[in-house]
C-alpha cells in the first residue's frame, strides 16, 4: 500500500496541509475537549510555539524531517533541515496566536472563516511583514473602495520605491557591508566603523524594501497596510528607534507580551521594585524578538543587548526628567542633546547589528574588540 506521506529532497510537506491539519485538531480540541475552551486555546498556541520552535531551530527541524522520513518508509540519509522551512510561517504563528489570545480574552467576534483565513493567508505581507490586526484587516477587505484607481496609483509607486530601495540601495550597500568574510579580513579600524554603518544602512533598505513592496502589493488588492518603519535612525533614543523599527512587530510583543508580563510582575502577591521589573520585561521581551529572528546564540545575544539598552535608557529618562524639572528649557543645549543622543542611538544600534551581520559568535566578539581597538 502506497504511503500517504510524500517527502522529497525538493518537495517538503507543503505549509497549507500542515495548517489544515493544525486548524482541524484545534476545532476539534475546541470541540470535543471536557476541558474548557480557555485551557483549549491555550494548548493550540503551545503548539503552534512548539512547530515555530521546531522549524527555526535547525537540530530541531533535522529530527522532525528524520522521523516524517521514517514513518513514510524513506531514507532518512536524504533528510536535510531545510526540509520543513516555510515561508511566511513565522507571520502566520503571529497571526494565529494574536487572534487565539484575542479569543480568550472575547474580543474575537463577527468574523466569518472566509475573512479569517485571508487574514492568515494574506500572501503579500507573508515574507516579511507587516503584521496586521484582524480587526484592521477585516474593516479594509469589508469597505468598498471608490477610487480603486488611486489606490493602484500608490501602491504601484510604493512597489517601484521598495524595489529601488531593495536592488539599487541595498544590494549596493551590500558590496561592502560588514559579512563573515570582511569581519575576518578587514583589520582597518576606519574600515571596520565604515562596513559596520554600511550594514546598518544595507539591512534598513533590505527590509523595508521588502515591507514597501508588501504594503504596495496589497493597496492594489485594495488593503491598506500598516506602516512598519519611520525615520529610525533619526530617533533620539533606543526607546523611540524600536516605535520605528519594524513597527508592527514592536506593537505585537507590546501587546501580547511585554504589556501582561509587567502587569503579572507588578500585581503578583509579592510585587517586584519597579526598576526589577523593568530590568526583567525590557530584557525578556527583546530576547524573545530575537529568537523569533532566529534560534542562535547570536540572536539572543542581540536581544539582550538590547533589552539592556532599553533598561538603561529607561533608567537614565526618568533621572533626566527628575533633573529637568529643576531648570529652565534652553533651546540652544536641547537642540545640542538631540543631535548628541541621536548619534550616541545609531552607534548603539550599529554595533549590535555585528551580532546579526556575523552568524559566528567567537567572529562577532573578535570584530567588536578589533572595532574598539583592543583586538590581538
């Protein structure tokens, strides 16, 4: 008898099967479980963690390849960890887990499986963002669009602006942006400070490339997108660079994380000091945008060192706005601290992009200290 489960070296098991079959065992866990549907939810987004998990961690992805190989009656030799990689998938778990969390706190109402389902699937913004509401998503396809033609006007103009930012900007910037390669090579400390900026401005362009193309392509499906990038490496502080960077992503760890993490932290019976709490959140949070990047070391070393910068700036906010209150504005010394804090915020971000830009932990922390000029 023919096996049902068909696994190739190029043909891995499609994302819509696998989706099918996670979205039937959650209506019929929803369904027939005694437990009650709050518990019931809960259990889908475990799952839907734990598959994430699985496909961005490559050991992880090896073993889940092996074993579907083994229950076809295949060579396991031929699994390879790419076997199972999606995309889109991160995006669709976003998806998934925001509407689930927003079912267990009954705001997940009126929305027929037609819309829900173009809402996971919305294949535009499935590469790289951004990530929509449903509410949002749902209130866009529902309203009749008058003027169809403006809106394939602006949304042809912001698919030509990506693909100039993407293939004219970015993979020019790429020539010399900081890589495994020149982070060895390269033992010029101005050399060094150059590939460095060159990849900050090369993974900006790169992405919100992709984001403009994304959010272009829907307007002319007539959905209006969210923004997911202002003006970032303008910001005065780390604070208001991730309001910017990315911004839907920041908003849905805001909401589905940061913002009840605090909350649990701050009422719990033993409430932690304000300034451990926000040392833990700040830190946590931005390790969790990390590891959603990628499940290596480099990523949750980017991610706590941001959470820390995000501590700090916290931190040192509330002194400055104690202090100030005891002087007068002057606009001459304000403009001064702008300009300051905002070069002081891209080097900080810049750096931390090493961790990103160089996939070896032992080569990141070689650049770094060659970049300080204290390297060997």
């Amino acid at each position: 008898m023919e096996s049902s489960i068909n696994l190739f070296p190029v043909r891995p098991p499609r994302i819509n099967e696998v989706l099918v079959a996670i979205g039937v065992f959650i209506i019929l866990l929803l369904l027939f479980s005694k437990v009650t549907q709050k518990v019931s939810l809960f259990i889908a987004i475990v799952l839907i963690i734990s598959l994430f998990v699985i496909l961005k961690q490559p050991t992880l992805s090896l073993i889940a390849s092996k074993s579907l190989r083994a229950l076809s009656g295949q060579n396991q030799a031929l699994a390879k960890f790419t076997d199972i990689r999606w995309i889109g998938f991160s995006y669709i778990a976003f998806r998934l887990i925001h509407t689930l969390r927003d079912k267990q706190k009954d705001r997940f109402n009126n929305v027929n499986l037609e819309t829900y389902i173009n809402y996971c699937l919305f294949f535009p913004t499935l590469p790289a963002g951004p990530i929509d509401r449903l509410d949002h998503f749902k209130s866009e396809i529902s309203h009749t669009k008058e003027d169809k033609l403006n809106d394939f006007a602006i949304g042809g103009k912001r698919i030509v602006l990506g693909l100039f930012k993407k293939f004219a900007i970015s993979d020019s910037l790429a020539l010399i942006a900081l890589n495994n390669t020149n982070a060895v090579q390269v033992d010029s400390t101005p050399w060094m400070w150059t590939a460095l900026f060159a990849y900050s401005f090369f993974i900006y362009f790169d992405f919100s490339g992709y984001s403009d193309i994304a959010i272009g392509l829907s307007r002319l499906m007539g959905v209006k997108m969210p923004e997911n990038f202002n003006k970032l490496y303008l910001m005065p502080n780390l604070a208001t660079f991730w309001n910017s960077w990315h911004i839907t992503l920041t908003q849905w760890f805001r909401a589905y994380f940061y913002n009840p993490f605090t909350r649990y932290l701050r009422t719990r019976k033993k409430p932690l000091p304000i300034t451990i709490a926000i040392f833990i959140t700040h830190v946590a949070t931005m390790v969790l945008i990390g590891m959603w990047h990628g499940l290596t070391w480099n990523f949750i070393i980017w991610g706590v060192w941001h959470g820390l910068g995000l501590f700090i700036q916290n931190r040192w906010s509330y002194f400055l706005t104690q202090v100030m209150k005891k002087r007068q504005d002057n606009l001459l010394i304000n403009n001064v601290l702008y300009i300051f804090s905002t070069a002081c915020t891209f080097i900080f971000v810049s750096v931390g992009w090493v961790w990103i830009a160089v996939t070896e932990p032992e080569i990141s922390w070689h650049f770094l200290r060659n970049l300080a000029g204290i390297g060997e």
